[in-house]
C-alpha cells in the first residue's frame, strides 16, 4: 500500500503529463506477461514481425518475474510534449550508481547477465535496446496512443471542472483512492510506505497498465500512472450502426463521425479507424464544427474534437432538444 500525503500545496499543482519513454518502459510487462495485458494483445500480434532481431535479451533483464521495472523506465514526465529523444538523452547520462541500485532493487541483489559488467557499457545497450523496441513496436502507432491519451487528459480536466478534485481522482483507477487528505494507492507489491507531499502531484495516463502504478523508490515524487480510457478501441476499426435519420441528414461519413465523437479525438485518429485520410476527415469535421454539432480545443501538437450538447440532441433524436 503506498500512501500518498498530499498538501494543499500539492492539491493546487496537480498536473497531467505524458512520456514516451514511460509508454516504453512500462510495455515491457506486456511483453513480459502478455495474459496479464488482454489490451494489448492486439499490439502484440501487429508488432510480432518487427520486434524479431531487436535485443530481446536485454529489454527482458530490465523487468522481473514480479513485473517490476526500474523508475528510471518511468521518469516523471515535465511536460505534456514530452519528446522520446529528450528522455533518452536523459537516460543516457544518467549516473553509474542510479543504474545499479534501481535495477538491484528490482531484481533483489541479483543482477541479470545482459546487465552485468560496466554499467556505461550496460546503459548503452540499454537504451539501443530501447530505440530498437520503439522503431519496431510505437513509430507506426504513436499518433494514435498518443492522440488516446491526450484524449483521457482533455476528459479528466474536464471531470475536474464539472465534478471536481475528488471525483476526478477516485476516478483514474480501481486502485487508487482519494479521501481528502491522502492518494492511497494499492500495488501488487508487497510494500507499505507513505511519502510526504509538497513537490506537486503528477498523473500519467498510459496505454499499458490495468491499474495504478507508482515509482518504486521511496524519494521518488508523488507520481501515479493510471490506465488511459479508450485503449479497446485502439486496434479495432469503429464498428457502427448508423441511425438512418441521422446518416439520411448528414450523411453517412459524417453520421459515423459524430457517433464517434462522444469522446475526445483528432482528426489523425478518427482517419485510422474509419479508413478515411485525415484531409477528408478534416474536411467533415469543419462542416459538422459550422453546424455547431461539434467542438474542439487544442491539446499540445493535436486539434481534438468533441460532439456539442447540440449534436448530441440530433444523434439521440430528441428535436425538442434542438434549439
């Protein structure tokens, strides 16, 4: 159980962030376990192929039988647009002594063979490892984990606005609760342990995880990775059923389109899943945006498109609704 002791300091700088490297690391479960990750399969059966010859070995030594990962896999993220190179970078220098005592701590004293030896030699390996992984498993399909877990962060801010602090955090995961005062999150490690606040709390949506994730280290920073809402839809096409009112009014393009968009998505992501390019897909969604049947706000680098109250009326067929 690891309790997190939170200030109204903490309360008033609580932020969302992303982190590619997070992704990396923390899929290495899935790659570990993949009955524990029923999400994923799907991401397991498409980057089967690629992942062949990448060093295997090496990505295998960096989680344990127990699924842990070292948090240096797990960095707490500074920014929302945090960039992969960055954090690799970061990885790459980071000191002899962290390396060893993180990775002994996952593995208790027992220090893997692909891990053993020089640690600068072993941090090297490391992240082209880690650069193998991400061009054979992520490069095709970051856009899109992307646009779902900025996706998950538009929705929290707006929970928090509309419902406020405690429902937006008893919210996040099964595992995780909020009472006022501390964040408790409950982990399958056997550790209990609270950690005084007083530096922020930060929240990581991600695409591999079930439940809520912590840093292993007890200095670490109040950090909670919880999991991103939509992933099961992530490798599906959209399978809709268009009420033939609405497709006979907008057509049946938009009519799917506006289905869709009961939850946060970019023009990138609905062009995936409905098989249409994202210049046709921006084109339908500036009509239906005129139409005042969607909105849309910027989130980082992605335009990100919701269905209006007005639209919603139209698609549950309610023209009193419609003013």
């Amino acid at each position: 159980m690891l309790r997190y002791q939170l200030t109204e300091t903490d309360l008033g700088n609580v932020r969302f962030a992303l982190s590619p490297l997070c992704e990396l690391g923390l899929s290495l479960r899935a790659l570990r376990d993949p009955a524990r990750y029923p999400l994923q399969l799907p991401w397991l059966r498409h980057t089967e192929q690629a992942r062949t010859g990448i060093d295997n070995e090496m990505l295998m030594a960096l989680v344990d039988d127990r699924l842990w990962t070292p948090d240096f896999l797990n960095p707490r993220p500074l920014s929302p647009l945090t960039r992969l190179d960055d954090e690799l970078d970061v990885l790459r220098r980071m000191p002899s002594r962290r390396f060893t005592e993180q990775l002994m701590m996952v593995h208790q004293g027992r220090m893997p063979a692909a891990l053993d030896g020089p640690p600068r030699a072993a941090i090297a390996r490391m992240v082209s490892a880690l650069e193998q992984l991400w061009a054979a498993g992520f490069v095709d399909y970051w856009p899109r984990m992307r646009t779902i877990l900025e996706a998950d962060i538009v929705y929290r801010g707006r929970q928090l606005v509309q419902s406020g602090l405690s429902a937006m955090l008893n919210g996040l995961a099964p595992t995780a609760s909020w009472d006022g005062r501390v964040l408790t999150v409950r982990l399958r490690a056997p550790l209990d342990r609270d950690v005084a606040g007083g530096s922020g709390l930060t929240l990581v949506p991600t695409m591999f995880t079930n439940r809520a994730s912590a840093p292993i280290a007890p200095d670490e920073p109040p950090t909670m990775f919880y999991p991103a809402r939509g992933q099961g839809a992530m490798w599906e096409a959209e399978r809709v059923q268009n009420p033939a009112a609405l497709a006979g009014i907008v057509g049946e393009v938009r009519a799917k389109l506006l289905i869709a968009l009961g939850e946060p998505s970019s023009s990138t992501e609905l062009g995936i899943r409905f098989g249409v390019s994202t210049s046709a897909v921006n084109q339908h969604l500036r009509v239906l945006r005129e139409a005042g049947l969607l909105t849309s706000t910027r989130y980082g680098h992605s335009m990100l498109y919701l269905r209006s109250e007005l639209g919603s009326a139209l698609l549950a067929g309610s023209p009193a609704q419609v003013r």
